[in-house]
C-alpha cells in the first residue's frame, strides 16, 4: 500500500469516528492558494493534528457535465480533490491520479454528511 493510500485510509477512519469535524467553507477563502477554485460546487475544511503537525485538509468538489456518447444526453460528473495543507504550503494532494473514482466520490459523500453532522458533543444524550 502507498503513502497516498495510507493517508486516505486514515482520514477515513478519522471522518467516520467523527475525530475529524468538516465544515462547508466558502470557496473564495482558497482563492489564491487553490487553482480555479472557483469552478468548485462544494469546498469542506478540517483541521487535523498527526505527528505533532497541524494539517488543513481542504476537499474541493467540482461538478461538469460531460457527453459520453452523441445519442445520450450529457452526464453530471462529480470529481474530489483532497489538498493537504501545513500553514500555508501545500504538503500533498490526493486526486484521481492517486485513487481511483470511487473512493474520491465516497470521501467527498462521506465529507458532506459528516459536514451537515452536528459534533458528538453537542448531541443531547437520553
């Protein structure tokens, strides 16, 4: 297993026992460090501690239309960037060269809902 599939393993894990908290951010706060962020539909924000190091997880969502044959009409096509941030420098970036396109759409689905999750704590217990 690679180091981008490890990384993505563990920020699954982290989404999914809610150790990571995503939220919806507006998508001209990355304006000048992410490339066309402005074609983005959806851009989701986490802070993640690892390894004694802060990391901004900033997943970027972007949606097109796409014909794949003449006869049919075209298709929505949803595609997931996950950039990985130390303060201000980009660290890494997982994408659809690193993991294919069904994980890429799982972690974006998974992002949304969690995003839409109130945190554990403030969830009142019976």
């Amino acid at each position: 297993m690679n180091q981008s599939k490890r990384l993505y393993k563990d920020i699954v894990r982290c989404t999914q026992t809610a150790e990571l908290q995503w939220r919806q951010v507006d998508k001209a706060a990355y304006r000048t460090t992410i490339r066309n962020v402005d074609q983005a539909s959806r851009v989701f924000e986490a802070t993640w501690t690892k390894d004694n190091c802060v990391w901004t997880l900033v997943l970027v969502e972007k949606t097109y239309l796409a014909r794949e044959h003449l006869l049919f009409p075209p298709t929505e096509i949803r595609d997931a960037k996950l950039f990985i941030f130390e303060g201000a420098k980009l660290v890494d970036l997982l994408s659809g060269t690193d993991l294919n396109h069904v994980e890429t759409s799982w972690l974006s689905k998974n992002i949304a809902y969690a995003a839409q999750k109130p945190p554990a704590s403030l969830v009142p217990s019976d």
